[in-house]
C-alpha cells in the first residue's frame, strides 16, 4: 500500500470542551464531546503519525497509539500545546475552548447570599492563533470554525486572521452537525482557497477525508 504522508510526522490535536473554574465546585464550560478531534487522533495513528492529543474532560477511550495528556481549563490546554510548539508538524485545534474564563477563583463554594450575582470573565488565550503566530514554514496549522448561523465567510475569515493552512467550517445545527452528535458536515477550505465540501459524513469518516486533504498540503 502507499505510504502515507503522515507517516513518522509529528502531530498535536486537541480535543474536547475546557472547564473554567467559577468555585471549588463549579465551572463554566460547553457540550463538546470530543469525538471529532478524538476520530482525527485516530486516523493519524493509524497513518502513522506520532499523535499527541490534548483533551478536556470527556468520555472517550484513548485511540490506540496515542498519546493522551489529560487536562481541564483552557490555560493548562495552552501550557500543554506550547511544550509541542517546536517539534511538532502539525497542529490541529479540534476543541471547543472556552473564548473566557472568570476573572477570580474562589476557593471553597460560593455562597449565595443575594438575589442577582455578578461573575466577571476575562479573555482566554487562543491557542490555535498562538501556534499560528510563531510557527515555522514546514509547520501546519488547522482549525475548526463551527457557526450556528453564517457562511463560508466566517470561515475564511477566520483562516486569514489566525493564519491557517486549512479550516474546517461546520454549521451547528444540533442534529447532524456539530457537538454530541456522531456525524459532521464539514466544508474544507485551505490556504490557497480551495474549498472541498463534504458530504454528511460519520465523524470518523470525516477526519479521513479531512486528512487526505491535510495530506495535499504537506510539501
Ligand atoms: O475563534 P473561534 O473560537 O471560532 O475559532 C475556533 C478554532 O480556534 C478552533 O479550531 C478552536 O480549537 C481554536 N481555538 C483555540 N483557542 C481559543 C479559541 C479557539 O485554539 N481560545
């Protein structure tokens, strides 16, 4: 069989939802499961790669092969991918980060003393866009763009401004698309903007196809 191009590359995904902590207690966070970016880590194990795949909190057996750090909030997501920032090949952002985390931690659990409370949020660290911005020419950068209402704009736009070589546009619809659900419809545009629509697909269908493309892009 033909060699994949994948083979012996060096490849950090992460997956899956964060948790920002509000209290000892409790968390602000969101419905990913973790399935698309677990179906990716999959596919490039299978083809080869070194897979590192940093993954929030979800219920997901570890792909075979693969190596799997555990963590929870968005900022230890970060410190974890940035230990990966010089010697991997290709960084795919499959998690659905969570874009703010509260301003101050409190330690124990909260108490609910009034009839309204305030939680301030502050601006989480993108991690795709940090590895984009010191990455190396041979280095690829993938993202996820998952809009309940918008086009393929959205997702153009987002390659330009995080500075992509490939994004996986994918509309919420809570069905067939996007979180919790085994299936995907994902259109592909790459940095040339080519655009690659995909059928609905099973999600690990999908990472296949979405490598073959990642596949093209190498040299
Ligand atoms: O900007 P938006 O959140 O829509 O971008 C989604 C893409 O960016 C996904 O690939 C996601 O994993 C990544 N991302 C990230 N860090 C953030 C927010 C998003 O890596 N703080």
């Amino acid at each position: 069989p033909r060699l994949s191009k994948l083979q012996e590359k060096s490849i950090v995904i992460t997956a899956g939802p964060t948790r920002e902590k509000i209290d000892d207690v409790r968390f602000i966070s969101n419905y990913s499961s973790g399935k698309m970016g677990f179906a990716l880590a999959t596919s490039a194990a299978k083809r080869g790669a070194k897979v590192t795949l940093v993954t929030g909190p979800v219920h997901l057996p570890t792909p075979e092969g693969v190596d799997r750090l555990d963590i929870e909030s968005t900022e230890e997501m970060d410190l974890a991918v940035k230990e990966h920032y010089q010697s991997c090949d290709i960084f795919i952002g499959a998690a659905a980060v969570a874009d703010y985390r509260p301003a101050n931690y409190v330690t124990g659990k909260l108490k609910k003393n009034s009839k309204t409370m305030e939680i301030n949020l502050v601006r989480n660290p993108d991690i795709l866009a940090g590895f984009s911005k010191q990455k190396k020419k041979h280095q690829i950068a993938i993202g996820f763009s998952l809009e309940t209402a918008g086009n393929l704009d959205n997702a153009k736009e987002k390659l330009e401004q995080k500075q992509l070589d490939l994004v996986a546009y994918n509309t919420f619809d809570g069905k067939t698309s996007g979180f919790e659900v085994d299936t995907n419809i994902l259109t592909l545009i790459d940095k040339h903007m080519n655009v690659y629509e995909l059928p609905l697909l099973g999600k690990h269908e999908a990472a296949e196809r979405m490598l073959d493309i990642v596949e093209e892009l190498i040299n």
